[in-house]
C-alpha cells in the first residue's frame, strides 16, 4: 500500500528464516498429515509457476515475490505449535490483551483527530479515511486497516476465551482489569469505521456463543452473554468519542449502498472463487495480483483489482482454474476443518479459546485477504492457527506444562 516503507514488511521474514533453518536442522517440528499435505501443494503451485514463467513469460521477481506470499508462512503450521506450550500461550493471552489498552487509547486518538492530525500522519503523508467523509480510518497509519483487523480480531478471540473459563484457570486473576481489557478492545474495533473489522469481532464473539453450548456450562454462557450486554455500552461510547465516527459506521452496516455492497461481497467471498473467474489452464501468473509485486508501478495498487478484490477469487484467476481450484478448496476444507477440531478439543476440556480463535480465523481466511497481503494477514493468521495446534499438543486440562522434545516422539 506504501511503497517506500513495503521493504521493511520483509523485516520480519528474517527471524522466520532463522527458525525454519533451525527447526530444520534440529528436527523440531511435527511430523504429520498436515506437514505432507503442505509439502504436495506447494509442489504443485511452484511447478504451476515454473509453467506461468516458460510458458507466457510471467516476470521472475513477480514470481517470486507470489510464491513468498502463497508458501513462505505455511511451514508456521507444523514449527510455530510446538512453541506454544502453556506457558507461552497464556504470555500470549496476556500480553495481546494488555496491549489493547493502549492500543485502545491510540484508536480514540485518531478517530477523534483530523486526518491530517499527527497522530494520524502516515508514510504517505494523512491517513487513509472513510470513502465520502472525512474521518480516519483506525489505525490508517498501520496500512489501512488490514493489520489491525486481523490483531483486533484475535485479540477478541482471547477476550472471550478468557471469560469461558472458571477464574481458578483464567490468565487474568484481576477481574476488574479483564472487564477494562474487554472493554478496551471492543473499543478498538467499534471505533475503526471498518466493516472488515468489526466483522472480525463479531465472528469471535459468535464462536466463543458457540464455545460456551459446547461447554455446556451455564456459568460460560452467562458470562458471554455478559459480555453481549456489554458492546451496547461500547457502541454508546463509540458515539461520545466520535459522532461523526459512529454517523458514518452506523451508514456502512445500515445505508442502502453500504447494505448492497456488503450483500455483493458475500456472494462473491463465499461462491465467487468458482463462479466468477474464466476457464484458464494456465492462469494471469502467481503474483499479479500481490501489490507488493509491483512496487514502483504507479498503478501497483490497481493491480489487485484489475484481477479481483476477493482473495480467492484472485487466486483462482492467478493460479489457473485447475490450480487454483486445487488451492482454494484445500484452503477452506483447513478452515473449516480447523473449527470442528477446536470445537472437539474445547468439548474435551481444553482451552476454550480455540474455538473463538477458529471463528475468527475462518472468517479472516475466507473472506479476507492472505496471499496479496500476506506480511501482514497470511503471517498473523498461521500464528493464530499455531496456538490452536499448541493447545492439541500442550492441552492445558491434562499437566501444567509439557516438553517439546518429547512430543517429538510422537506423531499428530
């Protein structure tokens, strides 16, 4: 989006780097299904790009940089698990829910400033606002909202988690200080004037509906319900923070053009994929679509939507039908799959974060973006899916802590 800081996104690819060639050369990552079915698509897609660069002259570093956002964060799946152990799933939990009160602090700021504001400034000089007003979109300066809807919605996630369990396991012993995070990071969604975002919430908030019939404890279903008594609260804040803010997020859910459009990008997320793109064997080339392929073009943002918004259907229309079919139903049979196996692991006992978690990712995964902006979605969201893994080899219902080199014993 910002082509002068965009290189800095690959920043964090290093110590990604770093604990591949590690977990390589250690062996500590999981043997498994996952791991096998990982290593046939990305064979698959890497020769269908090879194919794209002899057969129609697809560019190499648009190649490249499409294979980097399609496959470098997938071997996070089978590494990254065996990282969260308890311990460090509840420091996540922690810190990314302590981190939404300034953060929290940060969005009231910019939705109360300018645009112009200098806590609104950006690389490319005002934030990004609201289509027809002149309100920031919260947090614009962090490229749009992308990143921070994908934070926003995890964070939710563990909100709601934390509030499924009895006190005796929680994180937060602090009652008190779990109602001000709770309250801190709807806050941050409800103020960003992102449909995406607060989308991203609410899917969390309907998992963790979900979690607590699974649990099947009435304590967890009136806490959540609690919490649902609550985002009224939070949306009558939104207002005194910001009317003009509340004005035009109330248009975007309820104006009959915002209500039509969202209508359309339904439709298009959910079916799109394989209704809309042309029959093509060999596709417009892995990365075409990636904005990041085409930094120092003036018309790198126009690239995506020359091919489409939706990210699956862009994959589609990038890999070739056959490919690119192949991707996306292996894509979101994951997804889903990934639901039902938190919904069992939650119905065992373990921690009922998950299956907010995997609302969330579901959401974010099928409707969202996760190849053309991959440092900033893909990444985030294979982190989310490695704290679910972590809490099926680490269940925090059966020992306090368990040892990852034992587990390596075993497979999944």
């Amino acid at each position: 989006m910002f082509p002068s800081v965009s290189a800095f996104y690959l920043l964090q690819d290093i110590p990604l780097v770093l604990a591949y060639f590690y977990a390589l050369w250690s062996g500590l990552f999981t043997r498994s299904y996952l791991m096998l079915y990982t290593i046939l698509l990305s064979t698959v897609i890497t020769l269908q790009t090879l194919f794209q660069i002899v057969y129609s002259g697809l560019d190499t570093f648009v190649a490249v940089v499409g294979l980097h956002n399609y496959l470098f964060y997938l071997p996070s799946l089978f590494i990254f698990p065996l990282c969260f152990t308890l311990k460090y799933r509840r420091n996540f939990v922690w810190w990314n829910l302590i981190l939404s009160l300034p953060m929290c602090l940060l969005a009231i700021a910019q939705a109360m400033s300018p645009k112009s504001a200098f806590v609104n400034r950006s690389s490319e000089g005002e934030a990004f606002g609201v289509p027809g007003a002149e309100v920031a979109r919260v947090s614009g300066t962090f490229n749009f909202t992308v990143f921070y809807g994908v934070w926003v919605g995890l964070a939710v996630a563990l909100c709601m988690g934390e509030w499924l369990l009895p006190k005796e396991r929680r994180v937060f012993k602090n009652q008190w200080l779990l109602i001000l995070c709770t309250f801190a990071v709807n806050i941050c969604h409800l103020v960003s004037a992102s449909r995406a975002a607060i989308a991203l919430a609410a899917a969390s908030i309907f998992g963790a509906m979900v979690a607590s019939i699974v649990l099947g404890s009435t304590r967890a279903l009136l806490a959540i319900a609690g919490m649902c008594f609550l985002l009224p609260v939070a949306v009558g804040m939104t207002y005194v923070i910001s009317p003009a803010e509340f004005t035009i997020i109330l248009e975007r859910f309820t104006g009959e053009r915002y209500v039509d459009d969202s209508k359309s990008r339904l439709q298009d997320g959910l079916i799109g994929f394989a209704t809309l793109p042309k029959f093509s064997l060999v596709g417009a080339g892995v990365g075409m679509g990636v904005d990041a392929s085409h930094v120092g073009n003036a018309d790198t943002y126009n690239f995506t939507y020359a091919l489409s918004e939706n990210d699956m259907t862009r994959t589609v229309v990038e890999l070739g039908t056959p490919v690119g079919l192949f991707y996306t139903l292996t894509r979101i049979a994951f997804l889903v799959g990934m639901v039902f196996f938190a919904a069992r692991m939650v119905r065992n006992g373990s921690s009922p974060h998950v299956l907010p978690l995997s609302f969330f990712l579901l959401a974010q995964g099928y409707q969202g973006d996760l190849t053309r902006a991959a440092t900033m979605t893909g990444s985030q969201v294979m982190i989310g899916y490695a704290f679910i893994l972590g809490a099926y080899y680490y269940p925090d219902n059966t020992s306090p802590e368990a040892d990852a080199g034992n587990f390596l014993t075993r497979s999944v």
